[in-house]
C-alpha cells in the first residue's frame, strides 16, 4: 500500500482546499475509497484524479471547480 488511505489514494487528495480546514482531519468513506480503486482497476490502472473531495459549506457556496 502506497497511499495513506487505500493502495493509491492519498488523504491531501480530499482535503477541503479552504484555509480554515487545514487542521480538520480527513475522514474518507472507505467504501468509496474502495469504489474508485475498483474504477482505476477498469480503466487499466491510470490514476483517477480528485478535484473535489471533503468541501466545508463556506467553500461550496464558493462554487469554484478545482
Ligand atoms: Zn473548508
């Protein structure tokens, strides 16, 4: 195992991006952690990106795409 979560998944991938949940601990389902090993699995083992794990309601009302 690579990641700190999963074989290929990092905890940072799911951070909230906002300044104030930087000290918030990352908690990641691990039923979807298993999800998206199974989806890299079927796409012959390239890596899946996050671009929007954990958002605090601040940084959704922000609405920006990351
Ligand atoms: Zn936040």
């Amino acid at each position: 195992m690579s990641g700190d979560l999963s074989t290929n998944f990092w905890k940072w991938e799911f951070r909230c991006p906002c300044p104030k949940c930087k000290r918030i601990k990352v908690r990641v389902s691990s039923l979807l952690l298993f999800k998206l090993e199974m989806v890299r699995m079927t796409f012959d083992d390239k890596p899946v990106i996050v671009l929007s794990g954990n958002r605090c309601p601040e940084e959704n009302k922000r609405g920006k795409a990351y």
